[in-house]
C-alpha cells in the first residue's frame, strides 16, 4: 500500500518539512535527529514518512520516543497530528511482532501494577525479613548508590547524619 492510499499516514503527505514540530518536541531537543529518526526522516513526522516510503514500519521504531504530548501539532502549519501518526506506527509495529513485549505490558500497565503492588505490602514486608532476600536487596542497594560501608569515612557520615537527626528531633519536641 503506497502512503498516499494509506488511511492514516497519507496525512503525513501534507508536511511541508519547516521543522517547527522539531522546535517544539523536548524529546527531539534532547536526543536529536540521529537517535529520533531514520535514515532520511527525523523527528515526530520523521516516523510516518519513514514507515510510509520505505513501506517497513519497523523502519520507523524511533516513534516510540514520542511521548504523545501533543505540543507539535498547533505549531504545525498544517496542524498534522503527528502524536496520533506515531501511535499507529506503534500499533502495528506491536501487531506484526503479534503482541507487546514485557516491558510495554508492565509499563502500559503501570497502574494497575501499582494498584495490585499496594494491596500486597504484608507481602512485600516479609519477604523483606528474610535474611536472603534482605541481602539481596541490600547489596542490590549498595551497588545503585555505589557506597561501600566498610570505608571509615562512609560511617562516620552516616553517624553525623543520624546525629543531627536526633538534634532536630529534639528541637521539635522542645518546640511543641
């Protein structure tokens, strides 16, 4: 199917390439045209012509760091609306790879995760008494922050820290 016959990317035929959807996308200012583009086509519409001449959507997987956010479209001569193209191109993408992967499921469905994850903290706090699993996590937490306690200095900041906790403490309490 040539672009023109598409129902949804032959609106990217009306761009006339002034780059003001580029101007406006914080995603765009941020990565640029060589992480937010193909070969030829970069940015927001970049995705819909992209996927529209090469007649590969996969060929335009760098749609998916558009967020959606829609402040392209009223800075668009033409007021195409590029967030929808780049859904569709999403849309098929998943559909011909026949479904979403783990990460899209877990963060498309963010919400009822965190839904489920605070009906279960009982859960959570327990696994967290056990010895393994609290090493786990600790050492977990260690190499995030990059902090090895057996450094004198990192011990002696911490009683500081819990030093001064105690002051402020003490100075609410003899405020009240």
């Amino acid at each position: 199917m040539t672009m023109r016959d598409d129902p949804v990317f032959h609106e990217a035929l009306y761009c006339i390439r002034c780059s003001a959807c580029m101007n406006v996308c914080a995603n765009f200012q941020i990565v640029g045209g060589h992480a937010f583009g193909g070969e030829c086509y970069t940015g927001g519409i970049g995705g819909a012509w992209t996927a529209g001449t090469t007649g590969d959507v996969k060929n335009a997987r760098f749609a998916d760091l558009c967020t959606g956010c829609s402040r392209c479209i009223p800075n668009c001569p033409v007021q195409i609306n590029i967030p929808g193209l780049n859904t569709e191109i999403k849309s098929r993408i998943i559909k011909e790879e026949g479904g979403a992967n783990f990460q899209k499921q877990f963060f498309g469905n963010f919400s009822k995760m965190a839904k489920l994850a605070s009906t279960l903290p009982g859960l959570a706090n327990k696994a967290s008494e056990f010895s393994l699993s609290r090493k786990m996590m600790e050492k977990r937490l260690l190499d995030l922050i990059q902090i090895d306690l057996s450094q004198n200095l990192v011990k002696r900041h911490l009683k500081k820290l819990i030093k001064n906790i105690e002051i402020i403490m003490l100075q609410i309490q003899i405020q009240k």
